[in-house]
C-alpha cells in the first residue's frame, strides 16, 4: 500500500517530521519560506495530496479551500484555534479539519499569566532600561508597579485555558471572576464568580485576560466603550486573538492611563502589529508564544497526526475533529 501524501505548510518539531515522514510521503516546507501566507501557493502544494497539516495563519480560507484538489480529506492545524481555517467549506468538500485541544491549555495559561505579571510590575520597561544600560541603581520610587494580590481577575472565556489561568491565579491570591455564555458547574468553577453581563463584570473587575475565539461574533469586542466600563487603573492581557481587542481604543485607554498596562501576545492581521503600541512604554508586546514550549509543540504534533492518521490510515472519525 503506498503511503498517504502530506502537506505540511510549516517547519516542525524534528521528532513530528520524523514521526510523519515514517507514515506518510511527506512534502515538506523545510525553510518555513513566506509561501505558507499564500493560499494559491497551498493549494498549488497541495496537489495529489491526501492531507495538509497547516498551522495558525495559514490562509485556510474558502478560496483556497476551493482550489484544493478532490484527493484532500483531512485539513488538521497545529493550532487549537481555527479562525484561519473555513471548517464550513472544508465540510462541503467532504473534507475533515481537526485541531490540538488541551494539550497547550497550561502554556497558553502561563503566557497569559507572564504577561499579567509583566504589566503589573513593569518588567518589559524595566528590562529595556537595563539593556539600554540607563539603570542608575535602585529608589524607593523606581518603577513601581502594582500587586496583583487581592485584585480582581477577571476572565473572558473560561475554557480549558481560562479555567488553567484561575487556577494559577488563585496562586497569587487573586479573586477570580468570568464572564461566558453559560455558568460552569461549580465543581468547575472553584468558587470562581460567574456573571451574566458585561456591565457588571467590567465594572468588578482590575485586571481582563482575554480568552474567546477569533471571528466576527468577537471582532473588537474590546472596544472604547466596554474599556470606558472598566475600573481606572486596570491591567489588559490577551492571550487569546488579536481580532477581540480593538487596538486604536486601547492604545487610547494606555495613553490617557485609564488602562494602566497591557501584555499582549496576539494581534489583530499579526504579524502586523498596531504601531500605536510601539511608543508606549506600558504595554508588554510578545511575538504569539502561547503554547511555544518543548514538551507542547511535541504534543501538538502528535495530536495532530493522530487525527491525520485516523482518516487517512485507519479510515475512522478523527479524535479531534471541529466544526
Ligand atoms: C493556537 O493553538 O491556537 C495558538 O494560538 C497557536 O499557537
């Protein structure tokens, strides 16, 4: 039997190569060349291919869905988010997507959690005067920032990295608050306080992490308006997509200091990033290294061929599927 052909958009983890070139006959982008940014050059890859293992901004769009050749069956991303990729027309192509839930949920949380602590303790700022070799010594008033102790964290989203996050959280003494669609069970919950408005939860809390899709139904959904409903002096992370945060309104709230500091890992169109935030001293900018560890980009790749695997070798519904 010949092996099934896979696409593989970007460079991998060696033992994810290795592991996918003994099951499949591989087609590599072995440079990581700018070509994965182009949906026609995808699609041109991808002809006489079985499946595509594609990763977060691969433009995985309808079209370039359309242009992929009848022999693919199976679209996994090395991602748990796929706002990049349209599920919807990959399904009436008879086409699976799959992607790499909970494996990634603890780093994602502690790059939130990174970034909750560079904002409220000034760290960026701090490194920058170091390096540019303007650190005079240590004063009383030098940098201060503030605890997170006692503050109220408030979550956006309390999924599987959500509920990682509080649990850290908790850790720092931190009182923990969300906002969803439903409640969770309160074995769930941890005593985490639920709210069923945006009112009532921007306006408790001091700190926002950011944890919902990319899409239109989150497009912006930070925005001047609910910033305004926020506490003066409250801190924003988002670890989550750039698209849920409208950035003008930010860098707005940053320089008037009613936001006093935000850590961001994603950004809107990223790797576009919003000048606005470049000659803000109180915004901690870092490049979309959520799940960027070892143990779990290893753990992304065997999730994802586990799901190649099963629909392209094993002809089984896929662990993993979406949409
Ligand atoms: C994800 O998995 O969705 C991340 O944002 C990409 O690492």
């Amino acid at each position: 039997m010949p092996k099934p052909v896979l696409l593989i958009t970007r460079k991998l983890p060696a033992a994810i190569e290795a592991r996918a070139a003994r099951d499949y006959e591989v087609r590599l982008n072995p440079d990581d060349a700018p070509w994965f940014r182009d949906g026609a050059e995808i699609a041109k890859r991808a002809q006489g291919a079985d499946g595509i293992l594609c990763a977060a901004g691969d433009p995985m769009s309808a079209a370039t869905i359309a242009a992929l050749p009848a022999s693919v069956k199976c679209i996994a991303t090395f991602s748990v988010g796929y706002d990049h990729l349209d599920v919807a027309a990959a399904k009436a192509r008879g086409i699976t997507c799959t992607n790499t839930p909970e494996v990634l949920s603890f780093a994602t949380a502690e790059t939130a959690m990174t970034l909750m602590l560079m904002a409220a303790r000034r760290a960026g700022e701090g490194e920058r005067m170091v390096r540019a070799g303007k650190w005079e010594g240590w004063a009383p008033t030098q940098l201060m920032g503030v605890t997170l102790e006692g503050k109220k964290l408030g979550i956006l989203g309390m999924g599987r990295i959500g509920r990682e996050l509080a649990a850290m959280a908790r850790g720092f003494k931190m009182e923990i608050h969300y906002r969803d669609i439903n409640p969770l069970p309160a074995e769930a919950a941890q005593g985490a306080i639920y709210h069923d408005n945006d009112d009532s939860f921007l306006s408790t809390i001091d700190v926002i992490s950011m944890h919902v899709p990319g899409g239109d139904a989150t497009r912006k959904w930070l925005n001047a308006e609910r910033l305004a409903k926020m506490k003066p002096g409250h801190l924003v992370v988002n670890s989550g997509r750039g698209g849920s945060v409208d950035d003008a309104a930010l860098v707005a709230s940053l320089t008037s200091g009613h936001t006093r500091a935000a850590g961001l890992d994603v950004y809107d169109g990223e790797p576009k990033v919003f000048p606005g935030y470049f000659a803000l001293e109180n915004v901690a900018l870092l490049p979309h290294l959520g799940s960027a560890t070892i143990e779990v980009r290893d753990a992304m790749g065997h999730r994802a061929l586990e799901n190649l695997d099963a629909v392209l070798i094993h002809k089984k519904p896929a662990p993993h599927a979406i949409g």
